[in-house]
C-alpha cells in the first residue's frame, strides 16, 4: 500500500486515549469514535463485481442508509445506487434485520440502540470514468460517492474502509490517513471518503517535491509505454508554477492518479487528482500535451474549486442538484490557466499554447449556440444541459469549460492593459481565494474584487462577456500582445511568420528544445516558392488555378447520416431534421460524400434531396450556399512593437 498521509492529528490520539480510560463499555460512545467501518472484496473483479460489507452500530430501534445520487465536480445526478443488485442486513450474530427501501437511494433498518448491524451489497463496477467505479482483471478504481453507503446522521464520523485484494494485486493507493491493517484507509467523514478515489492492483509511484510538499505520481496499468520519471519531472515543473499563481500551498501531499485505461478525462479533489490516459499517450507529443494540460487543470482546481467555491457550493448535498451561476469562474478561469502554467513552465512553447488558445476560440465562435446561451445561464443550466448532450446540443448551448476560458484571457488582457501589466487575473485569484475561502463567493464578489484589482468597473464589461450572448470582444487583447487572427495557410507563404514566439519563448527544457512550428512550416515550404528574379528574367509563372469556395447545406453528417442541422442554413428552412438519411440529389443516388457532390453545383443552385426519414422516403428542395468561413487562429503580427512584445513576455512568463 502506498502510505501517503497526514500525521494522526492529536485530537485523534488523545480520542484513542480516552477510549483506554473508559471504565464501562458504551456501544454508542465507542461508535462515534470508531466511526463506520468498510470492506471491499475484490474477487470478482474480472467480472467487474464488488462485494462491499458495512458494520455499524445502531443507536437507535432504526437506522437509515443513504448513497449520494452525485459526485462533487461532476453536476450531474447519477444515480449510483441502480447499481447495487443484491444486499442483506445482520445483526453481528448473523441473524437477518428487516429492512425496506424508502427512495430510490435510502433504506431503513429496524435495529436496537447498541446493536451492531452489518450491511452487505454487490455492486457492478464498469463504467470507465473519473467519476464512477470500474474493476477489472488487471486493477481497480474505485470513488466515494458510487461506492460506499453511509448514515446520513453520521457523515461527520470517521470513515475507514479496508480492501480485500486478489492475489495477483500487489499495491493500493489514496490521499486518505492509512489504517492499522495493510491496503486499509481512513477518513475523517464522509467528505473526505467521497473526496478520495481509491485505485489497487498493478501501481507504479514516482515521488517529486514542490513548495516543500512531497507530490506522488501514481501510475495504474503502465505496461511499460510510459516513461514515469520523465512524467513525473513534467509535472515538478506545472506544479512550481501553479505554486507561483496562488502564493499559497495549502496542502500536505499530494497525488497525481493516472490510470491507463485507453480513456480519458480528470476530476479533482483536495489532496489527489484522478485522470485516464492512453497507453500510447506518453510517447504521441500532441496526445502528451493534452494529458499534461489535463493533469495542470486538475491541479488547478486545488486551490480553485476544492478550497475556494462558488457559495452554494460551500456545503455539498449529496442528493440534490446545488445551483450555482458561478461554474464559468470554478471551471472556465481553470480552464484558462491549464495551458498558461505549461506556456510558463517551458513545457509548450508559445507558438503551441497559442494554438491550444485557437482551438478554444474556434470552438465557441463555430457553435451557434453561443447565440443561445449565456456563461451565466449555461453554469446554472449544467445539471441538465452539460452533461446530456444531443443532436440539437450545439445550437442552443455553450460550454462554460470553453467559453469561460476565452472570457477569463480576455478580462486578464483587460486587467493587465488597466494597470499597465501592474496587475492581472492572478491578482484576482489570489484576491478571492484570501477573502472568500472560508466563506465561498458569490457572481457580485468576484466581479466586485476585480473591479477592485483592475482600479475601474468592470461591471458592464462582465455584463455583455458573462450575462449576455453578446460577441465577444478581441480586439482590446488582440492590439495589446500584438496578435491578429490569421490564415493557418498564411504561414505557408510569410517567411517571418512565427518569428516573434522563437526569440521570446520562455524557459525551455535544457535537455531538448521546444519544437518550432513556424520554422518548420518555413522550412517545408521553401522548396515550393518561386524564384523572387522570375518575373525581372522575364519567366512566366504558371497562374494557380481559382480556389473555389466550400459549398454547403448547413447539415453535420455522420457519413450520410444527419447527426445535427444549424439553424438558419439552407438545410434548416427545407426542413431537414437529425436522423434523416441522405438517399439521393436530383433523382440520382448519393454515391460519395455529401460534399464531392455538391461541387458539381454553384452558389444558389435549388437541388431536390431524397432522404429517408425512419423508413419513409421523402424529396426536399434545398439551395446550395457557400460555406459560412470565419477563422480563429491566433498568430503573431509580422512586425509587433516593442511594447507589444514585452507585453506578451510579462504575460507568459
């Protein structure tokens, strides 16, 4: 077992003394001590069962049971008691307790106060993700909230779970105090317990200090494609510089769970992180990058999210949805902040986290529903919208992950342009975190500390960038670091294109330089460009031929089958909806793609498309249009001022 814990505090000691001291046994005093106890037994894990044994005891003639519906971090209701498929209640002697379910996650035992009851339940466990439970052959992973039944009148008791592993499994991990027994744990409440995945089987640790604090990268399943030393120094360097932005460390260890299980996705919690990886994810520098950046993310929410809140968040409800307008901030600014620790830890270069920037900016500005939707209202909307997507998802909703990202660059690039790079958003987040840690913030307290950092109101700025489904506004940032939105193709035939990120980059790795796109794409073009005398030596160039424009219907496909209709698209007014199947253009059959068909037609051109709609045959009459085109990737200006540049140095470094 992997021992990674606080010291007992001495409250904790001196309870245990007390205990020794007690003349007389209390049944009830001596529980609240000794909390909840758990096994887990994993033998059936090939099967992906678990078999979980709860012992407590009553102080009461009932009992009540609950499992959380959801998990903090993930909003969500889940549901995790539909899979339980079997349970019994004993008394310690073995004989059966009545018991009943009274909702879809309680139950009440009949008991008898200082009675100990023992609760036993199979639960499935293979749903692969960071907020559920999955076991198999190989490992385990297991979370609070899916997994363990509790007291609701006793959450704030200790909570200690034991493992009972296979044979073939060598190693356990958690963030939570180690128990008296081997792969053993204990929490100091149900907090803590829901707070601290579990992972067992095949586990590899690779230890690093930062900021004084021992951090552990606990690798599950690495089957020898993931270099853990080198993640591990990868991950040394994010943490000095999140280190950096909060000016606090507010934590006594630390555990990066990385579970190989050719999946995806990170959650977070107070001393740990629980991500999936591919296999082949360390050895794939693009796939690398993202992984870095969702570990950097995770890491983030450390301070932003676990220990500073939203205030509906302050308290969590484990069976109810908490409302809050306030996820752009927990989730967008982190989002912001993922690939900004990379930049400035030299572990991207900045021609790379610009691009990473690019693609959250696309991806706002291609969805139509960020007329729909605002950052404010898609927060609060998140328990029913974010995480139930469907084929009309991305016109009526945007993504507070993306858009808050976007909007938190564009107030940094305010604030910073304000104060003359005197302040930014890391003064607004250490800012908050001081004043609103202990007591959570509300949308009026963060806007009101950033006015306050920011030396102006900003209060009608976040009106339009977080109210409203307003246009975003660039160009403030854009004219302050010196940026335009430019032709990815451009770089093709711009020779100085990339040149101002290469002579600025920040720290770089000593071992091997950051990789250059701009100098590569330079170099891969220079045997195509034409000889700058050809025209004085009187050499006709052959003209290159017209580039016809993108014909279009407004239609997303799935070869050709429509998965999504973009309002106000030609598609749209004929009345295409998801689902239809494309059969035929004109009275003859859709052979190739949609696309390689409608080059045959201009701009303006009325076709006749059958289709088949669950099974009918229908004719629509649609006009081909050209594609609507806006391009979001952020480049440097060819010739930024000296001003500019040293702008974009204080920002990235």
């Amino acid at each position: 077992m992997l021992f990674l814990f606080r010291c007992k505090s001495l409250v904790c000691q001196l309870l245990f003394a007390c205990v020794l001291l007690v003349p007389s046994y209390d049944p009830a005093a001596a529980e609240e001590i000794r909390g909840i106890q758990y096994s887990v037994e994993l033998a059936d894990a090939k099967n992906h069962y678990i078999r979980v044994q709860m012992r407590a005891v009553a102080d009461g003639d009932k009992t009540e049971l609950m499992m959380a519906v959801w998990t903090p971090g993930s909003y969500l209701v889940r549901e995790f008691a539909r899979h339980i498929d079997s349970m019994t209640v004993k008394d310690s002697d073995g004989n059966s307790l009545p018991f009943e379910k009274t909702r879809k996650n309680r139950w009440i035992v009949k008991t008898k106060a200082g009675q100990e009851l023992v609760v036993s339940y199979r639960l499935y466990c293979n749903e692969v993700s960071v907020r559920t439970n999955f076991v198999k052959q190989q490992c385990g992973v297991l979370n609070g909230a899916p997994t363990f039944l509790t007291i609701p009148d006793r959450m704030d008791q200790p909570h200690h779970v034991t493992l009972k592993m296979p044979a073939a499994w060598k190693d356990s991990a958690s963030s939570m105090n180690p128990g008296d027994d081997e792969h053993s744990f204990v929490a100091a409440d149900f907090d803590e317990l829901v707070d601290s995945p579990i992972v067992a089987g095949l586990v590899a640790t690779y230890p690093f200090e930062a900021g004084g604090v021992t951090h552990h990268l606990v690798n599950v399943g690495e089957s020898g494609y993931w270099d853990g030393d080198a993640a591990a120094r990868d991950l040394k360097r994010t943490v000095e510089q999140h280190q950096k932005i909060w000016g606090v460390v507010p934590y006594d260890r630390y555990l990066f769970m990385n579970v190989i299980a050719e999946s995806g996705g990170g959650l977070e919690h107070d001393f740990c992180n629980l991500a999936l990886a591919s296999r082949w994810a360390f050895r794939d520098p693009e796939k690398y990058q993202n992984w870095l950046s969702l570990t950097s993310h995770e890491f983030f929410h450390t301070w932003n999210v676990r220990r500073l809140r939203p205030k509906p968040l302050q308290k969590y409800d484990y069976e109810n949805e908490i409302y809050t307008d306030s996820l752009w901030v927990a989730e967008g600014i982190t989002s912001y902040y993922e690939d900004v620790a990379l930049v400035r830890a030299g572990l991207i270069d900045r021609d790379e986290y610009l691009n990473r920037l690019s693609e959250k900016i696309e991806k706002v500005q291609s969805s139509y529903g960020r007329n729909v939707q605002s950052l404010r209202d898609a927060s609060f909307d998140t328990w029913i919208k974010f995480y139930r997507p469907d084929e009309n998802s991305s016109n009526t909703r945007v993504s507070y992950y993306q858009k808050g990202a976007i909007v938190a660059f564009l107030l940094d690039m305010k604030i910073r342009e304000l104060t003359g790079n005197q302040k930014c958003l890391d003064d607004v987040m250490r800012a908050v975190y001081t004043k609103f840690q202990k007591t959570g913030y509300t949308q009026a307290d963060f806007r009101g500390v950033a006015s306050e950092v920011a030396g102006d109101d900003l209060g009608p700025w976040f009106k339009v960038a977080v109210d409203s489904t307003t246009e975003l506004d660039y160009q403030l940032a854009l004219d302050w670091l010196g940026l335009e939105f430019k032709d990815p193709d451009a770089e093709k035939d711009d020779p100085e294109a990339g040149e101002i990120s290469r002579e600025s980059t920040a720290d770089e790795p000593a071992e091997e330089p950051a990789v250059d796109k701009g100098s590569a794409d330079k170099l891969a073009s220079k045997a195509d460009e034409p000889d700058e005398n050809a025209e004085e030596a009187g050499k006709d160039a052959e003209e290159p031929a017209e580039e016809k424009p993108e014909l279009w219907l407004g239609l997303k496909l799935d070869k050709n089958h429509v998965s999504s209709v973009q309002p106000a698209s030609p598609a749209f007014e004929a009345g295409f909806n998801p689902g239809d199947d494309l059969i035929g253009i004109n009275g003859f059959g859709i052979h190739e793609s949609l696309a390689t068909h409608l080059k045959q037609f201009r701009s303006g051109d009325q076709i006749d498309v059958m289709i088949s709609r669950r099974g009918k045959l229908l004719t629509l009459t649609t006009t081909v249009a050209v594609k609507p085109e806006a391009n979001w990737k952020l480049a440097f200006l060819a010739e930024p001022s000296d001003k500019q540049m040293a702008n974009v140095d204080v920002w990235l470094k």
